[in-house]
C-alpha cells in the first residue's frame, strides 16, 4: 500500500490543480473543521451524499479518520497556496499549461495525471517534504 501522506497530498494537489475549491472546502470543512456532511452540503449547495463520497475516498486511502485527520490538517494550508492550471470557461475546463480543453472535470483531472504529471509529482513531493521536516 502506498504511504497514505502522499496518497492524499496527490489527490488534494489535483483538486486544486483544476481549481476543485468546493470539494477541497469540504473535506476541510469535515477533517478539520469537524462539520456534518449535512452542514457541508446546505453550506456549498450540493448533496450531502456527493459529501459523504469526498470523505469515503479518503478514507479509503488511509483506512483511518484520525490519521486522515492529521494528513489534511498538515497539508492543507501548503495545498491552498497553489495556484490552479485549469479553469473554467463557458463550461469547459481549459488546462492554462498547453490550452486543451474538456467537457468535464473529470477528464481535466484525468489529462494532468497523464500529460502534466511531472508537474503534478513535483508539487506533492515538494509539499511532503515540507510536512516531514516540520514533524522531524
């Protein structure tokens, strides 16, 4: 199993690498802030369900809330501070680093794993590091 920090920084560094705030908040908003799924979904107008499924798939990178917990605590305020390479324009998503465009999210998400994933890997790794040598 791939160490749970890097996990989750990957999949944290790619939400907001495709400029995903509400998702990102969200999470935050439950690991962090300790908000409901309820609360959450009333709070950014969207399912409480769609909540519920942010946190599942953390929790299946890490098999544990508390180390979760622990991972997006440290990671978060390193996480907010990169700037996005895709936006959304006229309900594409358009990648600012070779201007391709997509129909979903999902396929954005799917094009930096593929064709920008050096820089992908080397935001997460920047950020574990920076998370490891402030616990060391």
């Amino acid at each position: 199993m791939e160490d749970p920090v890097i996990v989750i920084t990957r999949y944290l560094v790619l939400k907001k690498l495709v400029n995903d705030t509400t998702t990102l908040l969200a999470i935050k908003d439950y690991y962090v802030d300790g908000l409901s799924p309820s609360t959450i979904g009333y709070k950014y107008k969207i399912s409480k369900f769609r909540v519920r499924g942010y946190i599942q798939r953390i929790t299946d990178k890490t098999r544990n809330h508390l180390i979760a917990t622990n991972i997006i605590r440290r990671v978060f305020p390193s996480i907010m501070n990169i700037e996005p390479v895709v936006i959304k324009v006229s309900n594409k998503y358009l990648c600012l680093l070779c201007d391709q465009t997509f129909s979903t999210e999902l396929m954005a998400e799917n094009h930096l794993k593929k064709k920008h994933k050096d820089l992908l890997n080397n935001v997460v790794n920047q950020i574990v590091q920076s998370i490891r040598k402030q616990v060391s």
